[in-house]
C-alpha cells in the first residue's frame, strides 16, 4: 500500500486558486498556511474575515479565479502533465526548504 499524499482535484483546485491571489507571493501563502492549515480553509468565511488579509486578498478569496483554476487542471488531465502541490509527497523538498516553495 502506498502512503504518500499527492492531493485530489478537490484540494489541488484550492493550491491553485491561491496561486492566481493577487499580491500574495509563495511566502505569504506558507505564512497563512501556518494559521489555517489547509489551503482550502483560506477560502472559508471565518478565515476571509480575518484583519490580517488585505482587501484586495480578501475580495480574491471571496470570488477566485475558477476559470483559470479550472484551465490549469484540464492541462493536468492530459497525458504526462503533472502539477505538484506543496504538500504533495512528490514535491522536492529541498524547494520547499529555499523558504519560496513556488
């Protein structure tokens, strides 16, 4: 049995929802990241509410670009096309350890 993680389209949608955040860089991700765990939390209204996210953070997470997020996992779908979310157990970490795991 195989026990590593590589995140289901569902999860995988919210990684890349977060890469489309305007003003949100891969730093600020891993420091929200820290608070809400999961990426798809971030996307949650208790979390949009938070004082800490700027407006223009905020607004995106309300309303995400899914037209891109949903383009980017139709390349996925296609044959050896791969996208590798942080927590994906493939995904190298000595990236994730240069603190811009992008």
């Amino acid at each position: 049995m195989d026990d590593t993680h590589s995140p289901d389209n569902n999860e995988l949608k919210y990684w890349l929802a977060l890469l489309y955040t305007p003003g949100l860089g891969s730093v600020g991700i891993s420091k929200l990241l820290e608070v809400a765990k999961t990426p798809q939390a971030l996307f949650s209204k208790e979390y949009i509410g938070q004082k800490q996210l700027s407006d223009k953070i905020r607004t995106y997470l309300r309303s995400p670009d899914w037209r891109s997020v949903d383009r980017d996992l139709e390349w996925a779908s296609q044959e050896g096309h791969h996208i590798l979310a942080q927590n994906d157990s493939h995904y190298p970490r000595l990236v994730i350890e240069t603190g811009n795991p992008r």
